[in-house]
C-alpha cells in the first residue's frame, strides 16, 4: 500500500508537469488534469479505506546533515486518508470545472497545470510524517498561489493581488521556518512522530510552537494577515474555490492538528492561537455582512470559518484530540466549494460579481438555485446539513475545553453563530428574490444609495471587468452540464457528507445543550434579517451608515496599513543604511585616515632623509677614519 501514498503526491505533480508541456493543445491538457486528478481521487479513497498505518514510508533517504536526522518519510492513517480524499476530489471537481469555465482562456493549460502542481503541494503537507517535506508542500502551495491569483496577469489588479499574497504569506512563513527549525533542533530529528515525542529545552518548545502559529495565521488569513485572501478573488473563480475550499488556507489547520499534542499540552502558544481565531472569526464574519461583492462576501466568510476549526484546536481538551478542526475542515471543503464554484456559474450567466448585478438572478436557474440554497443553509449552520454537525462539533468542544482561550472562543463561536447565519440569509434573499420585488428607494435616500453603489463599484470593477470578458467568450447561451453536475455533486456531498465523518475520532460530537442554543441563534438572526429587508425586497446591509459600510467593504483600511507597514519597513531600512554608513563605518574609516595621513607625513618625512643620512654617514666615516689613524699613531 505505500506505493499508493506516494502516487497520491507524485500523480499531480507529473500531472503538472506534462500539462506544461501540452499547454498548447487545450483537449490533451484538459484530458490530463481530469484524468489525472480523478485517478488520484480513487488512490486516496482507496487510502482511506485501508491505511497502511505507517510513518515510515520512504522517499528520497535520509539526508546527511551529522547529529540531526532528516528521513524525509511519508505517512498513511486515517486522519491523512481521510483529508487527502476529500481534497482529491475537490480538486477534481475543479478541474472539471475549470475545464467549461477557462474553456475559451488561451491560457487555460497553464492554469490547469498549476492547478495540479498546487494540489501536489497540498497532498504532500497531509501525507508528510517528516517537517521538511511538510514545509516543501507549503512553499509549493504559496508559490503555486500567486500564478493562480494572478492568471489575469494582463489586469494590474490581479498582479497586485498575487503579489501582495505572496508578499503577506512570506513574511508569516518566516515564523514557520524559525518554528520548524526549533522543533526539529529540540528533536534532534525532524520526523513527525520524534517531535512529537522529544523531552528537552522548553523554550526552544515556545518559539516553535509559536513561531508555526503565526505561520498558520498567514496563510490561514487569520489577523493581521488576514487581507491578502479577500483581493485574492481578482483571480479566475476555480482559483478562489481552490485556495479557500480545502488546500492553502485550510492546510494551517491540518500542521496543527498533526501538532495538537504539543499545543495541547503548552497554554501560552494555544491561548495566542486562541485569541487570533476569535478576533478573526467575529471580524471576517462582519465584513462579510457588509461586501456588495459576491466573491468578497464568500472570502471574508472564508476567513471566519478557518477561524472555527482553528478554534477547535486551540480550545478543545487534549483528549478529545484534533477531530473538531479536522471535522470543519472536510465540512467546509464541500459547500465553500460549492458556493465558489456556484458562484462562478451564475457570474458566468449575468456577467459580474457585484451582488448589485446579481440580485434576483437564482431564480430559474434550477441545480445552480438549490445547490446554492444548501451550500449558504450549509454555511449558517442548518441541520442537517454537514456544516451544522462540523460547526456544533466544534462548540462542543469548546464547551467542554477549560482555561481563558477556551472561553473567548465560546463567546466568538456564538457571535460568529448569528452573524453567518444573518450574511448568508442576506446573500440568499439578494441573489433570489427578484429585482422587479424590490422595494423602491425613498427619494430622500436615492442619492445616497447611488453614492453608495459608485463607491462599490470601483471596488469590483476589475474583477466584473474579468467576468464580462468570459460572458463573451462563452457566449450567450453557455453549454452548462459541467458546471451543473459539479455543483449537484458537491450539494450531495454537502447532504450527506457527515458520514465521511464517522471514521475520524471526534468527528461529530453534538452537544444537546449547544446544538439547541445554535439553532435558535440561526433562526433569530435569519429572521431578523428577513423583516429588516422587507421579506428581500430591500437590502438590510444599506441600513447601516454610509461611511461605515464603504469602510467595510473596504476592509477597515487593512490594506492601508499594510501600505503604511511597508513604508515604515523601507524607512527604517534606510535609517539602518544611513547609521551604518555614517555611523558605524565612521570609526573604521577615520582609523583608516589617521593611518592615511600619518602615512603621508612620514612619505614626506622618508624623501628628506637621504640627504641627511648621507651627510650623518660621511661625518660617521670621516669621524672613524681620523680616530683610526690617531689610535694607530
């Protein structure tokens, strides 16, 4: 069975490999990446099914670097079966997808090459039992992000995007290579199981548990991190779905439960990890109330669940072990994959993303209606859908966790509870509820609400810009099975995929007492937005002030700030230049000309003495020679 792990991470990668090479002959490019990606679906089922239960599944040997031993081993169980299915076959349904949605792109094989390449990366994190190996998938993952964010390179907005992804996710790795390091030096080894495992210096321990935290927090989005992911939506929408539903964002989650005993077991890096899931989970989950874009509105919601399952982790008992985070996790794979994905398909018909542009166009639209309909109910919480199970699962576990971060997640954890369920009824009763049912504006608040959409605009141009390029593309009357039967699949799966659930320990562990308190939260919060907007004809969001809600969709100014730490970072760097030259070199370099000049003095000094020498010499001689004949008189 161990050759089936190592074909779950090598298939992509040759996958990517080869569809580079056909990147020109779109049907043998899109002929490998399904193909490929759905050979590698059945692998991992497969692998999940029957585990090798093994940690030592060799690859490349051992590297020989003296006292730290690096094996480099590959493991099999049923936490990374079980995972490594669920991403195989997200990222087969967007491959499918892919292949309708880029069918006209020139540069569809680039994109699904880099596609398959980023799910190799991934597939390694899971399947790694040796840290190097897991931290190659991570830098494969984020170098993988940035061509996909930036597909569209042709638009600044999607450079600028892809780069200041790439630029936030480096700066928090910087703690993952620094924690890493540490584990792996308090191990003497860099195999999974030994850091697990290891005694020693406990604050070599701190800095690497921490240090991986805020590595997770960057590419997990969490706070300060956080705004790379809502502009990552300038990429094509399967490169949303990719990065949000179950690979790069959600991978932080999969290091730490790999991690959990340590954290467990350590309170200062689990109360940190604890407060940067809570702060991100209720912040996300306003902004997402606010966004007039669709897109935005699903990443910022994105961010908010990422939060849970970490929340899980860092509050839940060591006993119960890692099984809530991982629960959320595969919940969330399927119906934010499908809410992306769904979302794709109906910017496809109507042409944009802006929520404006989109009110009212689910109806008549049969599977895209319903599987969106279950994904947002999935999203809020409705039983009995997967994401109600995951989500009580995780309360739960926070109920019974104990200690201050334990408590600041259950309060968040139910805040974020009624601000999801209040977005995603938002969402709903926007995208299905007729234009024509609209309740008009009063003339006072006309020109306010016109000042408000010019403002949103501006913030979706490019991307509506993108959107209305593929409209043409596709044409008016778009051929829609692919797309209809990837969502319809992955709305199943939202229906029923708790029974994915029952081979992972604390997979679904409800709580009556949570559980009943969630429900009512749900609906007390859907119907409040549903009275606030006239039962949808008005949009609940436009009652809050004006300057408020452009703050939000602009993100509370977080890219501002981002701006504002770069320049202070170049400032500071050039006041470092500015005392090192002038400074710090100044003593070397005046050392330097006192010998300078002490040596011209003497240079001047060294020309004058021949002469004198000489006549110091021929008294000295003529001195000698007279004593010589005296004395020899």
């Amino acid at each position: 069975m161990s050759w089936i792990v190592r074909m779950v991470v090598v298939l992509p990668a040759l996958a990517g490999l080869l569809g580079l090479l056909a990147r020109r002959q779109r049907s043998v490019a899109a002929a490998i990446a399904v193909s490929v990606s759905a050979y590698v679906t059945v692998l991992a089922l497969i692998q999940w099914i029957a585990p090798s239960r093994t940690a030592d599944i060799e690859t490349l040997g051992r590297l020989p670097l003296g006292d730290l031993a690096v094996p480099l081993h590959l493991l099999s169980d049923r936490v990374s079966g079980l995972v490594a299915f669920v991403v195989a076959l997200v990222v087969l349904a967007i491959q499918v997808f892919t292949a309708w949605y880029l069918r006209d792109d020139p540069r569809y094989g680039q994109f699904a090459a880099t596609v398959s390449l980023f799910a190799s990366g991934m597939l390694l994190v899971l399947q790694s039992a040796d840290l190097v190996l897991m931290l190659v998938g991570w830098e494969i993952m984020g170098w993988c992000s940035w061509l996909l964010i930036g597909h569209d390179s042709e638009r600044p907005a999607a450079r600028r995007a892809a780069y200041k992804a790439f630029l936030v996710t480096r700066v928090a790795d910087i703690g993952m290579v620094v924690g890493i390091v540490a584990l792996s030096v308090r191990a003497q080894s860099t195999d999974l199981f030994a850091v697990l495992t290891a005694g020693g210096e406990p604050a070599l321990l701190t800095v690497g548990l921490v240090g991986v935290a805020i590595g997770v927090a960057g590419k997990s989005g969490l706070v300060p991190f956080h705004d790379w992911l809502p502009d990552a939506m300038e990429g094509p929408t399967p490169a949303s779905a990719l990065i949000h539903a179950a690979t790069m964002v959600a991978a932080g989650t999969y290091v730490i439960a790999r991690l959990f005993t340590l954290y467990a077991g350590h309170d200062g890096a689990r109360t940190l990890l604890a407060v940067l899931a809570a702060v991100t989970m209720v912040y996300a989950a306003l902004l997402a109330f606010a966004q007039t874009d669709l897109k935005r509105l699903l990443a910022y919601s994105t961010l908010s669940q990422i939060a849970i399952m970490l929340s899980a982790l860092a509050a839940a008992p060591g006993d119960l072990g890692p099984g809530p985070g991982i629960s959320h996790l595969i919940g969330h794979a399927f119906f934010k994959a499908l809410l992306f994905l769904g979302a794709g398909w109906l910017s496809v018909l109507a042409g944009a993303t802006a929520i404006a542009a989109l009110r009212g166009r689910l109806r008549r639209t049969g599977a895209l209606r319903w599987s969106m309909g279950i994904g947002l109910a999935a999203l809020a919480g409705v039983p009995p859908l997967i994401g109600f199970f995951t989500k009580d699962t995780v309360i739960d576990a926070a109920l019974e966790g104990t200690g201050v971060g334990a408590r600041i997640v259950v309060v968040a954890l139910f805040v974020t509870v009624v601000l999801t369920a209040a977005y995603c009824t938002r969402a709903w009763l926007l995208l299905d509820t007729p234009v024509s049912a609209a309740a008009p504006a009063p003339e006072g608040e006309a020109a306010v609400v016109a000042e408000e959409d010019v403002a949103v605009v501006t913030t979706t141009d490019s991307a509506d810009d993108a959107e209305v390029e593929r409209v043409h593309a596709h044409g008016h009357e778009p051929i829609t099975l692919p797309a209809a039967l990837v969502v319809s699949v992955l709305a199943a799966l939202t229906v029923v995929g708790t029974l994915f659930l029952s081979s992972l320990r604390g997979g679904v562990h409800v709580g009556l007492v949570g559980a009943l308190l969630s429900v009512l939260l749900v609906v007390g919060a859907a119907s409040a937005v549903w009275v606030l907007s006239d039962r949808g004809r008005s949009d609940v969001a436009e009652r809050l002030p004006v300057r408020l809600r452009e703050s939000a969709v602009r993100g509370f100014g977080a890219d501002t700030a981002y701006a504002g730490f770069g320049r202070g970072v170049t400032a500071l760097a050039r006041l470092v230049v500015v005392l090192d030259r002038d400074v710090v070199d100044a003593y070397p370099r005046a050392t330097a000309a006192a010998a300078r000049a002490a040596g011209r003095v003497g240079e001047r000094s060294h020309r004058a003495v021949p002469s004198l020498s000489l006549l110091g010499l021929l008294c000295g001689v003529v001195l000698v020679a007279v004593l010589g004949v005296t004395a020899w008189r």
